[in-house]
C-alpha cells in the first residue's frame, strides 16, 4: 500500500518544486497590484488590502497543505474565498463599478477554485464559485444595477472551473493508476534488494564454509584414516559452523576465538540466538559479545550455554556456568543505551 508520501497529487503538479513557489509569489504580487490599481476609486484602502490577504492565503494552503483530497476544514475555508474577497472590495466600490481590474477578485479566486478541482474537491469548488456569483449578484442588485450585471461579471468564470473540472476528471484517474505503479515499483525494489542481500549472505556463508572445511573434506576425500588431531579438528569445525547456524549474531571474531578456545580446554559450549540483539545498536552489540567472550575465557571445565534472549527481556544475553558450581550471568543493554 502506498503512504501519503508517494501519493501526494502535489508531486505531480509539480506543487512542490521552486518554480511553484515562485508562481505562488507571483500570484501575490499580482493580487497585490491589481488592487492598488483596482481601489483608485474605493472609498477605503484596507478592505482591498484584507482581500488580498485572503487570497494569497488561499493559494498558500492550495500549495503547502498535505492530503489528497484537501483537509475538510482548509476545503471550506477555500470555497469561501471567492465570497469573501468579492464582499470585502465590493463594499468600497461605486456603483456602478469603474470598468477593469476593479472586480479583480472574481478572476483571481476563479484561480484557487480550479486548482481546488485538481486536488480533489471539485464539488466543493463549484460551491465556492456559487457563492461568489451570488456575492456579486447581491451587491449589484442591493446598489440598484440589478442583478443582470453581476452575473454578467461573475457567470463567465464558471468556464475555467469547468474546465479544471474535465481535467481532474482526466488527472486524477492517472494519478491513481501512478501511485499504484509507484507501489508496485517500490516493491519489487525492496523485493529484488532483500533477494540480493539473501544472495550475498549465502555467498559469504559459502566461502567461509569453503576456506574452514575444504581442507578437512579433502583430506577425508583421500580415503586415509584421520588422526586424533584431525578428528579433533573435525568436532570443533562441526561445532563452529553449528554456532554460525544457531547464534549469527555472536559470529564475532573475538567470541569465536573465545568459544574454539574453550573446546580446547575440555568445556562444552552452546550458544543459540533467539534475536533480541537484533535491534540494538552495534556498539551495544560489540560490548556483550566482549562481555561473553571474558567469560567464555574464564571458564576450564564444565558446560556454557550461551543465550540471545528474544525481544522484550529485561536481559539481552544469559549465561549459564556448569562446573564446580552453577552460575548464571545475565547481561543488559547499558544504563546510557
């Protein structure tokens, strides 16, 4: 399944790059100057001023906000920018109003309700449009012009909104059928890396079972009896491959060296891996191994059982000590880990 992350329709507008913050500033530049142009014959500066902040915050939230569709709440607060930047300017303008860039904020919220479409909230576009046709049709009818001019100045917007509309139709569909494909890839990637690293592992395994029992099998291989040396050799080689196999995680150098050492002496080692190391940090990981191989070293006779807990212990590792008395060791994840 994909996340918000790789289903984001703003990676494919493009949303997120610097050219669309460019853009975004531009836009407020341009809010900006159609409404020092546009308020030459209002009867005050700071509502035109309050509608350009409305409308850039608008486009702000259409570029910066995550979800797909758009957050219900940041959805409602954009259907009404239209409205709301259309009452703020209307309400200093003569009537009738000079012809121009004076209803500026019909075009320019016409921008937010397509890009509103792309995103998923088309219906709640159409609605926003609504409202701001009804704004204007208000306004004109109330300042006594009818209501004839303000669907005359408002209506002809509603052809970019259908026109986002049919596109979104056509976008989001794809963009749908591209998260999947993303999906998909970003399986068969992790697929074909967990693949390649099973291989790796089994290469490295095959070559160290190659360089510690070739010399062996092939003396075997010549048919001639083995000494007592030899076949000692064979017990603690068959021993160090069955530690490789139960206990990976304590495969380190140091308690290898350690384990064969204490075969030597006499004592019978067992170590098994029950994974609660795995998640630890490394240097947590190299102090326990060192941890083990001082006691592996400590001990001449008897059995040690070495144990990797599972996950969720109070303990990491446990080792049991049988010989001229029973101890057992219990080592943890460091106070500072």
């Amino acid at each position: 399944m994909t996340d918000a992350t790789t289903r984001d329709v703003r990676d494919l507008l493009g949303m997120r790059t610097p050219a669309a913050r460019v853009l975004l500033a531009l836009y407020a530049v341009v809010c900006s100057i159609l409404a020092v142009f546009g308020a030459e014959d209002a009867s005050a500066s700071w509502p035109p001023a309050l509608a350009v902040l409305v409308c850039t915050l608008a486009a702000y939230a259409l570029v910066s906000v995550q979800g797909d569709p758009l957050p219900r709440t940041v959805t409602i607060l954009l259907a009404a920018t239209g409205a709301v930047s259309s009452a703020l300017v209307f309400s200093v303008l003569p009537s009738p109003p000079p012809p121009g860039i004076a209803t500026w904020p019909l075009g320019m919220s016409t921008v937010i309700f397509t890009f509103m479409c792309v995103r998923g909230r088309t219906f709640a576009a159409w609605i926003g449009l609504a409202g701001m046709i009804a704004t204007t049709s208000y306004w004109t009818q109330a300042t006594g012009q009818g209501i004839a001019p303000g669907l005359s100045l408002s209506v002809v917007n509603a052809a970019p909104v259908l026109m986002s509309t049919f596109f979104a139709f056509t976008l989001r569909p794809l963009a749908r059928s591209i998260y999947v494909l993303r999906a998909v890839s970003l399986q068969r990637s992790a697929e074909q890396a967990a693949a390649a690293a099973v291989l790796e592992e089994r290469d490295a395994q095959l070559d160290r079972l190659d360089a510690l029992a070739r010399p062996l099998l092939e003396r075997i291989a010549t048919g001639e009896g083995l000494g007592p040396g030899e076949r000692r050799a064979g017990v603690l080689l068959e021993a160090r491959l069955r530690d490789g196999l139960r206990a990976p995680v304590l495969q380190d150098r140091t308690v290898v060296d350690a384990a064969e050492a204490a075969r030597r002496r006499g004592v019978d080692v067992v170590m098994l891996d029950d994974h609660g190391m795995d998640a630890i940090p490394e240097a947590e990981q190299a102090r326990i191994r060192r941890a083990v191989a001082d006691e592996l070293d400590s001990v001449s006779h008897g059995s040690v059982t070495v144990r990797v807990l599972p996950p969720g212990r109070r303990a990491l590792v446990t080792i049991l000590v049988v010989g001229d008395a029973v101890r057992r060791i219990e080592l943890g994840p460091s106070p500072q880990g």
